[in-house]
C-alpha cells in the first residue's frame, strides 16, 4: 500500500469514529465504510422501481406481466423519450427527499449515487452529450440556497462533471410551488416557464435532464419541449423518486 492510501485510510478511519454514519431516516448508527446510509429495517422500506414499467415514462405497472406504454402515454408522448427514477416517494421516502430539498441536508449525496451505481436504470438511459438539471427561479434559488437538481446531477455522475450544463437551461418566470396543484394546473402554470440561454451547445445533443421528483411528469415534459424546440435530438430525464400513480 503507498504511502497516501495510507494517510487516506487512517482518515477515513478517524472520521468514521468522530463522525460514524448514520441512517438517513430514522437516525440509527450504521456500520463504518457503507456507503449507502440507511439502515436494514429503513432499507428495506425503500420501494426500489423496476419492471414491469412504462418504457417511456417510467410509470410502474404492479398488475402487469411485462412493460407496455401506459394509458398517458398512448393518449399523447411526453418531448422526453424516455423518464426514470430510482425509487417511489411514499411515506417512508418522502422525508429524505424533505431533508435534501428544503433543508439542504447534503449527507445523502453519497447514498443517491451508490443506488443509481446498482440500480439497472443506468443502463436503460442513453450515454448523454450534456447533463441538465432542472433550474430554479433566481429568487428560489437565492430563498433555498442550492439547486437540489444541479446538486444531484453532480452526485449521480461526479465523473462527467465537465458535461453538467446548469447556465443553459432558464427558469424565466415565477411560479406557484408544484407541490399544491393538480396535473392541468400544474401544466398551465409552467406554460413558458423556461427558456434556453443559447441553443448551439443543444442543438443535435442528446440531453439527460435531472431533477428531484417525478410527479405528473409536468416540469420534465415543460423543459423537454423547450430543448427540442432548440434543436435538440433526444431528451431523456432521471430523478431521484417518482410518485407512485
């Protein structure tokens, strides 16, 4: 072993004693060196998606024998080729996702890239020319301090940080908060919503937006039509959770 491995592993080692891991919901001390924070009961909560599933939105199809398009789908295709999501938000995840996004409690960054490392939805996405997180307003962004979307961009690939584009990608106008509307107003208040800065590093690119939930599908599909209509070749859209329909 050289001798910086060394040093590397003896502060690890130190931080895990002063500061030892714990499980992200309900607190419990976990073993050193996981890297995915949660402990066994908690994880065991965790609702991890897989098929049977929509191909195209993602949406989870419990009563299926195999993935077919869903009823939205097939009614009318998104601008985003194809949507994905790492586990369901319910009540057991919901406070994880609460912590991240409105309290700026970052400790899970680790955790939400240990799971899309063994996740199978790495490999159903397109390898991307860029990575777009979903932007906030300038005045939420100065409320809350951080774009959880940028900040979970660069925890799912800290290996192609040169290709997260956050400057491309505009939120334009103000908007009521998602999280009190139904799906048409959600659609209605995001009607012009964003807008891109400068359409030459989009244009024949094959786009992977980030964001945190996927709810309606609302915001992804707003942004998504917003890149194609700049030129862009394929949109396709990780998140974190999705909501169970």
């Amino acid at each position: 072993m050289s001798l910086p491995s060394r040093f590397t592993n003896l502060g690890a080692a130190i931080l895990d004693i002063m500061f030892p891991a714990r499980c992200l919901l309900c607190g419990k001390q976990l073993r050193p060196g996981t890297d995915i924070l949660f402990c066994q009961s908690c994880g065991g909560r965790l609702t991890i998606i897989r098929p049977p599933l929509c191909p195209c939105c993602g949406r989870l199809l419990p009563d299926s024998a195999a993935s077919h398009l869903c009823g939205a789908c097939l009614r009318q295709r998104p601008a985003f080729s194809k949507a994905r999501a790492l586990f369901i938000y319910d009540k057991f995840s919901a406070p994880l996702i609460h912590e991240f996004k409105y309290r700026g409690r970052t400790t899970g960054q680790q955790t939400f890239s240990a799971l899309l490392r063994r996740s199978p939805v790495r490999l159903e996405l397109n390898i991307p020319d860029l990575i777009i997180p979903v932007p906030l307003h300038h005045k939420r962004l100065r409320q809350r301090g951080f774009n959880q979307a940028l900040t979970l961009a660069r925890s799912f690939f800290p290996q192609d940080k040169q290709i997260i584009r956050a400057d491309l990608l505009i939120r334009q106008r103000w908007t009521t908060p998602q999280a009190s509307l139904n799906g048409r107003e959600r659609r209605k208040n995001l009607r012009n919503a964003f807008m891109v800065a400068d359409s030459s590093p989009v244009k024949g690119r094959n786009i992977l937006l980030v964001d945190d939930v996927f709810t309606t599908g609302s915001t992804l599909n707003e942004c998504a039509t917003v890149l194609r209509r700049n030129g862009a070749r394929d949109i396709q859209a990780l998140t974190l959770s999705r909501v169970l329909e």
